[in-house]
C-alpha cells in the first residue's frame, strides 16, 4: 500500500509517497554541496565515480553511516528523491550501495525506503528544501558545505544576500562572510574542505582590518600559513592578528618557524594590553586622539553640537574613570 502525504516548501504542499526504489534506479544529485565539491576535483564524473570519492573523501560519513545502517537493519529515516536523483540522502545512498556489494544479504540492500516527490518543483523550492533540511534543519551540512551551497546560490542562481539569509536563518553580514570565505579558499587552491573553518575565522578577523591597510596581501600570507598546518586549529586564528601585529613574533612565526603558541607568547609579553578587549579599544581611542587634527577638530565642534558633545562625554568618563581609580589626571 503506498502512502500519501506532502512536505510544506515555500509555503507549498509538495506531495510525495513512501516507496522502496531500486538503489540501481537512483542517481546522486550534482548539486548537492558534497557531492559539488568532489565534481570540481574531479571533473565530469560518472555515479560510479561519484560514489567512489564519496566512500574514500566522505569516509567520516559515509562509513559511519555503512555500520550504523548495517547495525540498525536499515533507514530510520526515509531519503528524498526527486526525478529520480537523490535532492537529500546522497551519503545513505552511498552507504546502501556499498552494503549491497560487501554484505551476505544482497537483496535486503537493493532497495531503499524513499520519499519520492510527485510534485513538480521549481529551482527555489528545490534550494528551500535543501537549505530547511540541511542548514536550518538537524542534519546540518559542515560549514564549508553551507557556505558552497549560498555561494551556488548567489553566483549561479542569482540570489540576493537578504534572499540567501531569509532562506538560510543566517545573518546577511554571516552570509557575506561564508560566501567571501569559500571564495578565497577555492582561489588559494585548497582541497581540503576541513580547512574551511580557519578561512571563516579568518573572514571575521576583524582585528587584521588596521594590517590589511599597509599590507592587502596580509590575507594570502596568512593562508600560506594555514596550508602549511602552522596553525594549530580554526579557534586559534582569532588570535592571529595577534602575532601579526607584532614584528619581532611575526618574523619568528614566518621566517624562523616558531610554534604558533611561542610566537603568540612572544607578542603578548611584547604588549600585554593587546589580547585585552578593553585595554584594546583604549589604545584605539588613543591612536584616533594621537592622529586628529585639532584644527579640523575645532572647525567640526564649533558648527555640530553633537560632535561636541560626544568629546566633552568621552573627556567627562575618562575624569571620572581617573578619579575612581585614584589616578593623576
């Protein structure tokens, strides 16, 4: 008996049943970011290539998924196809396909429990429902495969940033970055997708902005960096403006090789304010003071009572900070 009953897309109700398929009958979906990913490594490649990379680059996947099907009897949750190809499932396909090779019991494997869409689906119901299963959803894709499929869908399918973030549930500004993030990276020419997160973090380094001033290939230079495994994980390059703001730590972090965390040590000893938020922003405010122009600062005050407002209350809390703290004015 097959069962009827629909999926909600873009406010649609999208129809689809319960069926056993044929694993032979189904195709994985190029568009899918892990599967999209591997096509670019390796060209125009056949399923039987597909599948194979899938196995051997998506081991962390699809061989858990192998032991855990393996363990269970089969699917706890049905995959989604669509024409055909398999819009959310590639990896349990894979898994299916691999059991039907190596287990004793072929035929229990040669078919799998689907959700086969009987509607006909645009391209941003088919993006919709990827981005509720897959970003929004409790399967979610590791960032770097968040951030391919919002980069397919500003580049290829014209997407705005605020149409991306509506779909996503993701900020605009964090798409932004996702999107700049995963470019970078693929013009470096880095394969490893584990790699992603260190461009991400290195995306929203805002620290490196005063850097990137003098020097605007500070961003490369620091990729060479994260392609030679110098640093030591993606939470670390949230300090690497750190190291990079400091000549002597940076010369002996890139010219002398010394371990990340040596280095970070020699900068903080250098500057002790410079890994405090608040001692930070202090010596901001005073470098600002340092480089203003008092004359165009007495121009701007005299006709803009705001502005001068603004700098009689920075003066008001800097006195009163100075006299709480018992310290010479």
């Amino acid at each position: 008996m097959v069962e009827d009953s629909y999926l909600t897309v873009a406010g649609r109700n999208i129809v689809f049943e319960i069926e056993s398929v044929k694993i032979s009958d189904l195709e994985y979906y190029p568009q899918n970011p892990r599967i999209n990913s591997l096509l670019e490594q390796y060209g125009n490649a056949s399923q039987e290539e597909i599948q194979k990379a899938m196995w051997e680059n998506l081991e962390y996947i699809t061989h858990d998924l192998y032991q855990d099907i393996k363990k269970n009897g089969g699917l706890q949750e049905e995959i989604i196809v669509y024409n055909q190809q398999v819009l959310e499932g590639n990896c349990r396909l894979c898994a299916y396909r691999y059991l039907s090779k190596n287990e004793p019991e072929v035929t229990k494997w040669q078919k799998i429990r689907c959700k086969v869409i009987k509607s006909d689906l645009n391209d941003k119901e088919i993006n919709t429902l990827l981005c509720q299963q897959h970003i929004k959803g409790k399967k979610n894709w590791d960032p770097f495969e968040k951030a391919a499929y919002m980069f397919r869908m500003k580049e290829k399918d014209g997407y705005s940033f605020e149409e991306i973030a509506e779909l996503t549930n993701i900020s605009k500004n964090d798409v932004k970055k996702h999107i700049s993030a995963y470019e970078f990276m693929k013009s470096e020419g880095v394969p490893d997708i584990k790699k992603f997160s260190y461009y991400l973090e290195l995306e929203k380094n805002q620290n490196l902005s005063s850097i990137k001033k003098s020097e605007p290939d500070i961003k490369k230079k620091i990729s060479l960096m994260i392609q030679e495994d110098r640093i030591p994980d993606a939470q670390a390059m949230r300090k690497v403006h750190i190291i990079y703001s400091d000549k002597k730590a940076r010369a002996k972090f890139e010219k002398s090789g010394e371990d990340f965390d040596i280095a970070l040590g020699i900068a903080k000893s250098r500057n002790p304010s410079i890994d405090d938020t608040f001692y930070r922003k202090i010596d901001e405010v005073a470098n600002l003071l340092r480089d203003a122009s008092p004359e165009q600062i007495r121009l701007e005050v005299e006709e803009d009572n705001h502005k001068k407002h603004k700098i009689k209350n920075l003066a008001k809390h800097l006195k009163n900070l100075c006299r709480n703290i018992e310290l010479d004015f």
